[in-house]
C-alpha cells in the first residue's frame, strides 16, 4: 500500500518521496536514509525504558515490527496534528 502525506501547503508526497527528499537534503543517498532510521529503530526496540517499550508496543504496523514507511508516515501525521 503507497501512503501520502500532505504538506502544509496543500501537496501530498508518498513516503518514499519524503526519503528521496531526506536524502537531499543530507547529501546522502535514499538507501542511506532507510539504513540509518533502520539502526535507529533497532536500538529504540531493544531500550529498556518501558516509555519507550509501551511506544512501540502500541505501534500500529501490519507485523511484530514496523516498516521504515510505517514508522514515517505515522509519526509524520502525529507531528502534524501536534503542530
């Protein structure tokens, strides 16, 4: 399933759109950006805080363990409603 996102100025980008924009942005490629949110999710995963536990546990994904595109597209759309 491709997910969009909308900007504040009305446009809607899919989430690989976000990461290719992420890679710009980082003088990195896009492969590069999903290794990184990658790791980081790794280690998020296995931290004992249980805030963060519950966080993930709580996650909405489609398997034991969320996507790259789950984990932006969620949080890009509680950002925005936060903002």
């Amino acid at each position: 399933m491709i997910r969009t996102l909308s900007t504040k100025q009305g446009r809607e980008y899919s989430v690989d759109k976000y990461l290719e924009i992420i890679a710009e942005k980082e003088g990195i490629t896009k492969e590069e950006v999903q290794q990184e949110i990658g790791r980081a999710v790794s280690i998020a995963l296995k931290s004992p805080d249980p805030k963060m536990q519950r966080f993930w546990t709580d996650f909405p994904c489609e398997n034991d363990t969320p996507t790259i595109e789950e984990i932006i597209y969620h949080l890009a759309e509680k950002f925005a409603k936060e903002s």
